[in-house]
C-alpha cells in the first residue's frame, strides 16, 4: 500500500467521522483489499455468511485492541509489587522477567516441574524450558518419559493452558522465578501469581490505571463502526455480550472505535441491538433457563448478566443462525459451540504478525513441503532396499557366487547411496524449519505447528472456530452473500493416489 499524497485538507483515502456510512466502508475495502492474507478470514467449517441472523461479539481482545506490550507491563508491575511483599518468594523487578514474546497463547504450564511447554495435538512436548532454559531431549524425556507425553491436559490442575493474552504476564513472572525456588515450591508459586492476578482485576486496580487512560492501552480500530453499520444495514443482529463490567466497557469503547467521545457519551449503544456485560462466560454458555439473573443496567438498553437461552429469545434466533466472535478459545468458542451450537469466529491477534513474516519468506513453506516430501519418498525406498538384501542373504551360492555378490553389491550401493539421500533431506528439512520458526518467534516458532504437526492450540483451532481471521473489523472486506467455504480434507491414502 502506497503513502498518501493527498492535499491535507482534501484527503478521500482514509476515514472520515463526517462520511457516510457507504464513504467510509469503500474506502475501508479500497485501502485493505481481502487478497491481502493478513486480513484475509480463513474458514475451517464452509459457513454461508446469509444464513447468519445474529452476530455477538467478545470486548476485550475482540472489538477492544489492546496495546499488549503496555498493558502486559501494568498488570507485570502490580503483581510483581504484590509478590515482593511475600518473603517466602525470591524478589523480583521487570527487568528479571523474559522480554514479551517469550509467552504466547497456545503455551502449557506445568506448574508442578515449573516448566512451559509447547505441546502438539497428540500432547507430545516438543519444546520445553525451565524458568528461561531450554530443556534438552535428555531433560524431558526424564520429566515427560520417553515419549515426551502429557497424557491430558486440564485446565487449573497440574497443566495450565495459556488460553488468552491476558496470560501472558502470568507466564512471564512465573518464568523469571521458577528456576530460583524448589521444585516442591512450584506450584505454590504458581498459585500465588495467580491469586495476586484474580486480585488487580477483582480490586479494580488494574482497570482504574486503563480506564484513567484508555487511549495509553487501547489502539483505535476505525473500521469497526463501519463494519457495524454495514451489518446492521444487511439486516443483521448485532449483539455485545462481554465479562467486562458496564463502568469499565463504556470507559473503553469509545476508544476502541475511534469515536474521541467521552466515557459519558452512549450514542454506541445503538450500534447494537443488545448488549450484555459481566456477562461471565463460559457460565453464561452453560446456564439454563432462569438459572442466570439479567437486570437492566439503564435505559439504554444494556442488561447485566443471564443466559444464552434469555439471549437468543430477545434477538429472535438460535443455534446456527448465530456467528459468535471472541479471541478467548476456551471462554469465546469451545463452550458455546458445544452448548449452543452457534457458529464460530476466532480473532488471533498474532496471526497477522505470522503471515507477514511468512510472506517475508517467499517459496519457503514449499520448499520445507519438498524437502519432507523426498524424505518419505527416500525412505520407502530405503526399505525396497533393505527388503532385497534380507532376501539375497538367505540365498545359497551354489556355483552362481559371483552373481549374487555382484547383486548384493549393486543392492548394498542402492541402500547406501539412499542413507546418504535420507541424511541429507532430513538435514535440509530441519535447518529450513529452524529457520522458519526463529523467525516467526525466538523462542517457541509458529502458533499453530510443531513440526509436521499441529499444536495443541492449532487442534483446538480446527476443531471448534469455523472461522478465524486478525481482527473483526475484516468481516467489512467481505460481500454480504459471501460463501466461506473450508478446502477440501485428505486421508492420507488419497494424498499418496494424487
């Protein structure tokens, strides 16, 4: 995308609050076209975007961009002033604790070892460190047995899964301080970072620093009142439905849309046809009929608390006619999928940084693919091999020796010349990985893969989002009837016919 050289005062290439709502949504389709990747919406479950009746959408991470890096070192600061008053935990200042991209969604923490761990679909640790170490193969296998397994992870009990942004800082000091305390004290030091988290937002002293300031930790996104006029205009329901409390969502919004109002000025209320705070999720997915408590908040038309069944009553549709869209995978997408059936979007924040990087890398996927490829490839043909030499060493000579040493020699530089092969695919392989994963992070690589594998965040991923894409405002780059439709599944004995 070119630099602006429009006449200051005469500028049609950005938004502008006095546009019409049709001005402001061209021109949002004009600067970020779909065919650029990194706002593109990719589908996992085919979704027809007509069917759809009723949108929800989360708040914070969803609607609401977060200035992560400033945010992460507010709630670092107070947990850490906290933790220091606790004599039995080594001290600690923010410059002991690892720089940000050590800690990202999709992350195990085994509070017990006091480790963190980025695990694969099957549960196989396939990157761990301790505190700030990398753990050797060695050291897992010793933690994990020998197939470097984590048979089941739950949530809240030894393993934790880092499940939202909001995490991070946790992860961050629990890093910096388990490799100064006994491994008994792990996961006491665990629950005491955790506890001291609960504690600055159930005090208010977290949000009393963001909602003194709301333009220092929330990043304006100028394409979402356009994208929520245009939803409206297409018929659409539109709902809000988010934990956060009323006097903390309407201190924040407006900076989110990019509105300059005050924290008193309601108008975006109207944008949508319900809105729901301390809603409590996941509870609010799971609760039934009269079990939650909704209670009007004011004349505006915002509703404390209830239940989905409340919900889909008020907005006049249920189940699939519903798309949900949350950045929280545990929270946001796999209770309401199981419970209400609603189709899914999932925002990942960081999924624009990681195809950027990607696009910085032209033709390496391919190559890592072709590389991977030629291995299968070469060791089947190692095994063909390997097959002919068992079977000419039960032969006898009986006056044919020089024949059949003439074949076991042809056959052992067939099986030589394919180790070597198989050596040098496997080598080419693992530096191309190496060097797509340093660059998509230092520390732990991509997101959604290990290796050959999906992780466990990438399995999650597929399973319960229909859709995800960087932020919800991509939902305007898309037509009203467009077909999102999912790329086609292949077994592997189909992949071996193409």
């Amino acid at each position: 995308m070119s630099d602006c050289n429009c006449a200051p005062n005469d500028c049609s290439c950005g938004p502008n609050e006095d546009a019409p709502w049709w001005h402001r949504l061209i021109t949002t389709a004009l600067l970020n076209p779909v065919f650029e990747q990194q706002r593109s919406i990719f589908t996992n479950r085919s979704l027809r975007f007509e069917k759809i009746k009723a949108i929800g959408f989360d708040f914070d991470h969803t609607l609401g961009i977060y200035d992560c890096a400033e945010l992460d070192h507010l709630a670092m600061d107070l947990v850490i002033e906290k933790l220091n008053k606790d004599k039995s935990i080594p001290t600690l200042s923010r410059d002991d604790v690892p720089e940000a991209s050590f800690a990202r969604k999709g992350l195990v923490v085994d509070i017990q070892e006091g480790n963190v761990a980025k695990i694969d679909r099957h549960g196989h640790v396939v990157m761990a460190y301790h505190g700030t170490k990398p753990m050797t193969s060695a050291e897992r296998r010793e933690v994990y047995g020998a197939g470097d397994h984590i048979p089941h992870v739950t949530h809240g009990d030894r393993f934790v899964p880092v499940d939202s942004d909001f995490a991070k800082p946790e992860v961050l000091i629990y890093s910096a301080l388990a490799a100064q305390v006994d491994k008994k004290d792990c996961k006491r030091l665990w629950q005491s970072i955790r506890s001291h988290t609960d504690m600055i937002h159930r005090d208010g002293s977290l949000k009393k620093e963001l909602t003194a300031n709301p333009g220092r930790f929330m990043k304006a996104d100028l394409e979402l009142i356009p994208m929520l006029e245009t939803l409206r205009k297409w018929g659409k329901k539109l709902f809000l439905l988010t934990n956060s409390e009323w006097y903390y969502t309407k201190a924040m919004i407006n900076t989110a849309l990019g509105t300059g109002k005050s924290p008193d000025d309601l108008s975006w209320v109207k944008l949508f046809d319900h809105v729901v705070c301390e809603a409590r999720k996941p509870g609010y997915f799971m609760s039934k009929k009269n079990e939650g408590t909704v209670c009007s908040i004011n004349s505006a038309g915002v509703f404390c608390g209830g239940n989905t069944d409340e919900l889909e009553s008020v907005i006049g549709c249920a189940g699939n006619e519903v798309l949900y869209i949350g950045d929280h995978i545990y929270a946001d997408l796999i209770t309401s999928k199981r419970s209400t059936h609603w189709r899914t979007m999932l925002i990942i924040s960081e999924l624009e940084e990681e195809l950027e990087i990607r696009s910085g890398l032209p033709g390496m996927a391919m190559q890592i693919k072709q590389a991977d490829d030629r291995r299968l490839t070469t060791e089947q043909e190692l095994h063909y091999w390997r097959g002919i030499e068992r079977a000419l060493s039960h032969l006898d000579e009986n006056g044919n020796a020089d024949h059949l040493h003439r074949l076991r020699k042809d056959c052992s530089d067939r099986c030589q010349k394919a180790k070597d092969n198989l050596k040098q695919y496997i080598q080419q392989r693992e530096q191309l990985r190496g060097e797509m994963s340093r660059a998509l992070n230092p520390y732990w690589g991509s997101l959604f893969r290990a290796g050959s594998e999906l992780t466990y965040y990438g399995q999650q991923l597929e399973d319960f989002a229909c859709t995800y894409t960087s932020r919800a405002s991509n939902i305007a780059l898309y037509p009203e009837r467009h077909y999102f439709r999912s790329s086609m599944d292949f077994m592997p004995h189909e992949l071996n016919s193409m």
